[in-house]
C-alpha cells in the first residue's frame, strides 16, 4: 500500500511540474497565433482570453503517466490513452476551427462505440439495481452510448466559470484515484492522479492569474468527459470490493453535479420548444452569476455540493440498505440537491426580486476580504519576483 502511495504521489508531482513548465509557454503561444476567445453576450470574461489549456491538461497527464511506466507497466490503459488522445484532437481541432455540433456529435459516438468494440470500457451489467444484471447487446450499447457521450457534453456545458470545469475534474479524479488506491487498482489509481496533477496548475492560473490565465477549450472539457466514462466503466468493472454492489450508485454519486445538472437543463430546453443542444444561461452556475457570486466561491460552493452527495453516499452504504434502495435514494437526493438550488434560487430571483436583491448585497458585503485575497494570490503570480522572495524567506 505504502509503495502505491508513492507511486501516485510521484503522479502528481510529476504531471504538476509538466503542467506548470508548459503553462506560461502555451500562454505566450496563443497571444502570438491569436488562439484567443473573444468575449460576447454569452461568455462572461471582459476581454480576449488563451482558449488552449487543455493542451497543458493532456500533455502533462500523458507525460507523466508514461513517466510513471517506469515503475508499474501501463498496458491496460493504451485503449483509454488511445480514446483520450483521439477526442482531445477533436476538442483542439473545435477550439481552433468551431467544429459544428453534429460532427463532434458524430465524433463522440464513433470513440464510444469503439471502445465498446473493442471490448474495454462498456457498461454491460447493472449489478442487481432493480434485478437487472447483465444486459443485452442493444441495452449495453445504449447505455454506453448515453453515458459516453453524456458525460463529455455534460462536463463540456458545466465549463462556464473560472475553475469550476478543471476544480470537478480535479475532485472526480481524486475521488476514483482514492477509490482504486483502497482496493489496489494501482494502475487506474496512478491514471486518475496524473490528471490531478496536470489540472491543479491550470486550475491555480484559471483562477487566481492574469497574466497566465487560460481556458480549458473543449480540448481539455472533452479529455475529461472521456476520462469520466473511462472511470465510470471502470467503477462498475471493479469486483471483489466491498462495494461491488453499490458500484451504479456510486458512479451516480461521483459524477452526479453535471449529469443532474445537464438534464435539468435539456428537459426545460426541451419543455420550451427548443433544441436540447442550444446554449443558454440555465445552468446551476448561471444562478451564482446573477447573484454576483466570485467565480471561486460559485466553484467552491457547486463542488461542496459534490462532497455532500458522496458523503451521503457513504453513510447509505454504511448503513447496508438493499442495492435497488440505495440507488432509489441516491438518485432522489442527487435531484434535490442539484435541482433545489436552482430552482428554489431562480423562483426567488422571478417571484421575490427583493429578496434575491438582498441574497446579492450580502455576497457583495462578504466579498471584499476574499477579492483583496485573490488580488495579493494574483501578484504574487504573475510576477514571479515577488513569488521568489516570499520562498526565500521561507
């Protein structure tokens, strides 16, 4: 146990340094070729900002994690690295060109299917939720289907404040990295931490620089999404846990902020005769925003939301309840965590605009202190002078 530690620990340093090596390059890259998004009614920066960050994300984590084939052989994951590295092009080339929905719609498809294929990741067995345990062809390959794509465009739509795309990329990685470390996957568990290590410089810089701020693109949101599913599969292919019975529900739970999230808002697209695909400003963040809410705390308080759910998950399974009862409840708290918030927020904000008005004077009197915060943390950033000085006092 104590060796895998160190092996994951070696991830994350190791992915951490590449990313924080390629960071300020990849910056300087995109102001000089124009790889810039430009600000408009629907995006939410001021002026025209690096959209490559997921170059960082995807080099990092791969260099690391071949790194890391030094000590443990990696074999299992060429199909994954393979998928990955398949829909980061298609990210990149959408970051760069504005692919249309529909091709990298189909381009999502063909990886899924691929991988279904191929025999590696698909979901194949519900593991007794409603007595439901190994599925047909046709069922299988749905729900692969729904679940692959689902969450490469669920984590792509929730990609639409600082942070918050790379912070829950972050805290799925470390929650299925710990997952695989208890039940010695060591190779899934050093996968899942050299992203943790390749996002947490990205997420560092999105949120707190200036001068090295970038966004993730669909080149890091879709290397994501892939790497849910991959984890998803996985999750659900663990056997000989203690937890083998509760997989479905635990993947439910781990990944339960963009799936709920995403349907919400496609179901109202829907239910209002729109396309289920056009973008708009629905969303759970969309809510904060309006609330004048710091883009760290809307991050903040949506992945608190995450840790809730996944600690009530724990205690459920504690408690030993039937496999089809623990889904029920943790799909029903899933729903009324995710949609409460916005739902009770934007009936207030329709209804009461008194009161949301007052929610908002209370944001705006409690965040000055942590803008002077983000303002000091920013400095020290983007000069790297001053950064030296405060490490050599230490």
């Amino acid at each position: 146990m104590i060796t895998s530690i160190i092996i994951c620990l070696i991830c994350v340093v190791s992915a951490c340094a590449f990313a924080t090596y390629l960071n300020p390059k990849l910056v300087d890259i995109a102001y000089d070729k124009n790889l810039l998004d430009s600000p408009s009614t629907r995006k939410l920066q001021k002026k025209p900002v690096p959209v490559i960050g997921g170059i960082s994300v995807y080099l990092a984590a791969i260099a690391a994690a071949a790194l890391c084939n030094l000590f443990i052989p990696t074999n299992q994951l060429y199909m994954a690295m393979a998928a990955i590295s398949l829909i980061f092009f298609v990210g990149l080339l959408d970051d760069l060109t504005d692919l249309s929905p529909k091709k990298k719609f189909i381009c999502q498809i063909s990886l899924v299917v691929l991988l279904y294929f191929t025999n590696t990741y698909k979901i194949d067995n519900m593991n007794g939720v409603f007595g439901i345990y190994d599925l047909p062809l046709w069922a299988s390959l749905s729900l692969s289907l729904l679940t692959g794509v689902g969450l490469m465009n669920a984590i792509n739509m929730i990609d639409g404040v600082d942070g918050l795309s790379s912070g829950y990329g972050i805290c799925f990685c470390l929650f299925c990295g710990s997952f695989f470390l208890v039940y010695d996957d060591i190779v899934n568990a050093m996968f899942a931490f050299t992203f943790v290590g390749s996002l947490i410089p990205f997420f560092i810089c999105n949120v707190f620089s200036e001068k090295y701020k970038m966004f993730i693109g669909d080149s890091g949101s879709l290397v994501m999404g892939m790497l849910a599913y991959v984890f998803c599969c996985t999750l659900l292919k663990e056997s000989g846990t203690a937890v083998d019975s509760k997989n479905v529900s635990l993947a439910l739970t781990v990944f339960a902020v963009p799936i709920f999230d995403t349907l919400r808002v496609m179901t109202m697209r829907i239910v209002h005769g729109g396309s289920p695909f056009k973008a708009d400003r629905t969303h759970l963040h969309h809510i904060f925003v309006s609330l004048n809410m710091p883009h760290i705390f809307i991050t903040l308080f949506i992945l608190l939301i995450e840790v809730i759910i996944v600690g009530v998950w724990m205690l459920l399974f504690y408690i030993n309840l039937d496999v089809t009862v623990h889904t029920v409840l943790i799909i029903i708290l899933c729903a009324t965590i995710v949609w409460g918030v916005y739902v009770y927020l934007n009936y207030v904000r329709v209804h009461n605009p008194n009161r949301f008005n007052r929610y908002a004077d209370r944001i705006q009197r409690i965040r000055k202190k942590p803008d002077h915060f983000m303002v000091r943390i920013s400095n020290w950033l983007d000069n790297p002078n001053k950064l030296r000085k405060i490490i050599d006092r230490i």
